[in-house]
C-alpha cells in the first residue's frame, strides 16, 4: 500500500492542505472560543520576527510607539458615521462589569481611530505639534462568522499606526510612504512575497477613509489576499472628535490623518502562498531558525561534530539549531523541520563523517530542476550556507512572482472575469469598463475588485484617472 500523505494534497483540497499545515507545523490551535486561535512558539516565532523586522522600519519614519486601552466607549464609535456602519456588525460589546451593569456599554476595539482621535485632540494644540505620529502593537477584536486561523481570527496580533498632519498633502504623502516603503518593502524583502501595490475603489475602502492603499498578493489556489492597507483618514475624524490646531497664521485648522496596520494574517499569508505539498517554506531571511543540524544516529563522534557545526554556522552569523535528539527516529525528525519549512537542514551519519561531508538539504528548490540534497564538505559549510540562503530568498520571490504573472488575463468583460477567476486566477479589466455597476455584478459572483491600478502599473492618484484597471479576483 502507498504510504498516506502527511498533508492533504493542494490541489486535492486547498482548504484542508491549509488546516492541515498550520496543525502539523505547531502554527496554532483553535481558541476555546468559536473565532479564537491560541499562537504556539513556532508561529509566534515567526510573528516576533515580522514584528522587529517592522517595528524598526516604521520607527524609521520619526513614529513613536504607544498604547491606548482595549476597552473604548460606546459613544466614541457613534461620532464618525461610516465608521460606526463599518463596523457594526463586528463589535464585541461589554454591557455588565464587577458584577453590576455599566452605565455606558462599552466596545472591545475593532481598531482604535476613535480612541486615538479623543488624545489626538487634547495633544494637538499648535502647528508645532504636528505632524503627530504615533502607532501601536495590539490586539483586537472583530467578530468572524466564518473564521480561519491566521486568515480571519475574531481576535487578532497587529499593528496599528495613527498620524495627524497639517496638511492633505503631507497626509497623503506619509500613507503612501507606508503603503510602499514600510509594508511593501518588509514583505519583498523580508517575506519574499509578490503582490500588487494599488487603491481600494470606494465599496472596498475602510470605513471613515476618503482613501485607501492596498498590498494585494495570489495564493497558491490563485485566490487573492490583502496583506496590508495604508488608508488617508481626510478630515472627517478630526471633524468628529475637534482635533484641531493653530496654524502659523493664528487659525484655527482640522488636522488631516492616516492609519493603516498589518496584522498576523501575514502568517497565513506566508503559508498560501509559499507552503507546498510537503509544508511551509519559510523566507530564509525570515526564518527563526535559517538552518538545523541533525545528528542521523546517536554515535559520540557524530554528536559532537553536528555540535561543532552548529557552532561554526552561528558564528558565521546563521540562525542555526542542532537537534541531537536520537531517540526520536530520523526520518521522522526530518519531516518534522520540512514541515516547519527551515531552509536548510544540514544531516551527518557515521558514513558522513567518514567521508568528511554533510548531507545538504534545501527546503526551497526550483520546481524545474527538481531535487535538494546534496552532499558537501563540512569545511566549507559555513562558508556556503548564507548564499544558499540568500539565493534560496531570491528564488521564493520569483516563484510566487511567476505564479501571479502567469495565471493574471487582461479581460474586457465581467463575463470573461468571472470565467478567469473561476479557473483559479485574476483578471485585469479597464475601470472605464467595468465601474461600479460593473463591480456590484462581480459581486453577484462572489468576485471583488481587489484594487486599482495605473496603466504602467502605479498606483492611481485617483479613482476615475483616465486608463485606471481593475484587479479583480476571488478572495479570502
């Protein structure tokens, strides 16, 4: 009999392969409350490293950290109109506390503008305030009808960054620093990941925004998923909640804002899109553990060469980990951190050491030329493996660009979109086509224009910019 897989396989069913994997990678584990995740060591691992990896590119920007409550008055929501809407449907109220009933109902935060803004307001006073940047390492709480680890959660790990401006132009100029040199940067470089920088249309902008960007990246069955927004808040929170200031000119002047935020959906980003059948693939710049050594039998001269070896790795300045651990067998240890998608696993038997090699074992290969494991010299290991890496970083990106270039078709219908998304990809269609009437049809299929972009591929200054396409597609 064919020995079973160890994963659904994708193109078996997607979903599964997913569950599946976040399961046997030690990822995460469903909550004690329906929506909830409980993050294991693995997958907060990987969080941590996204977090200091983006904690320092936007603290780059002149913003500062802080932290506002978790609980927010009832009332606040109520101030901003669309913001209140957008948001209904998801709020977590808590009506009773210490045992009595509150007076106020207050909200478990959904996100945090309205909070921020009551600060913003008694903090603003002067020109010589602004710009005022500020952002936070939260959690919060939108409650999912239809949750999936990582992808929608009713609590969720994220950032959340808030600026007040003195000007539409210095706002709008900072959100698009964030959109393309904070977030878009971070997930090239760092994640490996492909995606589309574009605008949201207005069905699809946050709530209370006159403008939304967006990061849009395929996953492995084609469907879409929005990695990040970076949104222009305009003045209509600074309307709701007085935050003003006195100009150089002695007047008084709304302030114009941002917010924008990323969130452990990256998580399940970096699954879809790079995970294959035998696992996650982890970007080696990423990696919490870039390489792991494994000791094949527990004989004393091979234990204290793969020890010596993951000495030599660290000291070359790669995140290393040896796993001596013999009484576990090898082969299961071995899918074990295939699963977990380390980059390299470097293996050393008795026969290895005779012949002064390791086994090399790449997790991310080039699907064409097949294969992964070779043996190389022990001397030179620690002198190969950051170019491994670094070229193994490289070749993740140009797969998942790969992918996106040749499953996306230029359409000049809903009909042919429509076809194009249901055979699992995206369609690009002129926005003078399609419009919102043509959008609300694409919805009718459960497809959605994921953004907008330029003709050259930009990001539009505008919704109705003359040769403005459409990103449309199936999404998470």
């Amino acid at each position: 009999m064919a020995k079973a897989p160890v994963l659904t396989p994708r193109a078996e069913d997607f979903p599964r392969w997913y569950q599946d994997l976040i399961n046997k990678a030690e990822l995460a584990d469903n909550g004690p409350v329906r929506g909830t995740m409980v993050i294991r060591p693995y997958g907060y691992g990987l969080w941590e490293r996204m977090q200091q990896d983006m904690d320092a590119r936007i603290k780059e920007t002149g913003t500062q950290n802080a932290y506002f409550p978790l609980l927010i008055p009832q009332s606040y929501l109520t101030r901003e109109a669309e913001h209140v809407e957008g948001f209904a449907p998801e709020l977590a109220v808590v009506t009773h506390g210490g045992g009595k009933e509150l007076e106020e109902p207050v909200v478990i935060r959904p996100t945090s503008e309205t909070i921020v803004n009551e600060y913003f307001s008694k903090w603003v006073q002067s020109y010589r305030d602004l710009p005022l940047l500020i952002n936070q390492w939260a959690n919060v709480v939108r409650w999912e009808l239809r949750p999936r680890l990582f992808l929608r959660t009713s609590e969720f790990l994220w950032q959340e960054g808030h600026t007040a401006h003195a000007t539409y132009e210095e706002a709008r100029d900072f959100a698009a620093r964030i959109h393309r040199h904070v977030y878009g940067a971070f997930m090239r470089d760092v994640l490996a990941m492909d995606f589309v920088l574009g605008r949201k249309t207005a069905k699809e902008r946050f709530a209370g925004a006159i403008n939304t960007l967006t990061l849009e990246g395929m996953m492995g069955d084609g469907k879409a998923l929005q990695l990040g927004t970076s949104h222009e808040l305009g003045q209509n929170f600074a309307k709701a909640f007085h935050t003003r200031y006195l100009s150089k000119e002695g007047k008084q002047e709304l302030v114009w804002q941002t917010s924008w935020g990323s969130t452990t959906r990256m998580i399940g980003a970096l699954v879809m899109m790079h995970g294959d059948d035998s696992g996650l693939r982890v970007p080696p710049r990423l990696a919490p553990i870039q390489a792991v050594v494994l000791a094949i039998k527990g004989d004393d001269a091979v234990l204290a060469k793969v020890r010596e070896i993951g000495d030599r790795l660290k000291a070359a300045g790669v995140r290393v980990q040896v796993d001596d651990r013999t009484d576990i067998p090898f082969g299961r240890r071995a899918v074990d951190w295939e699963l977990k998608g380390v980059p390299v696993r470097v293996e050393v038997g008795p026969r290895d050491l005779a012949n002064g090699t390791a086994m090399l074992a790449r997790r991310i290969v080039d699907e064409h030329s097949g294969g992964g494991k070779e043996p190389v010299a022990i001397d030179s290991l620690a002198a190969l493996l950051p170019t491994v890496l670094e070229e193994d970083q490289k070749l993740l990106l140009d797969q998942a660009r790969e992918r996106r270039e040749s499953r996306t078709s230029d359409v000049t219908t809903v009909d042919q979109a429509v076809e194009a998304t249901a055979a699992g990809g995206w369609a690009r269609i002129p926005w003078a086509t399609l419009g919102p009437e043509g959008e609300a049809k694409l919805a009718e299929h459960s497809v959605s224009v994921r953004c907008l972009v330029a003709e050259d591929g930009a990001v539009p200054d505008a919704d109705e910019t003359p040769g403005n396409v459409a990103l449309v597609a199936r999404a998470y």
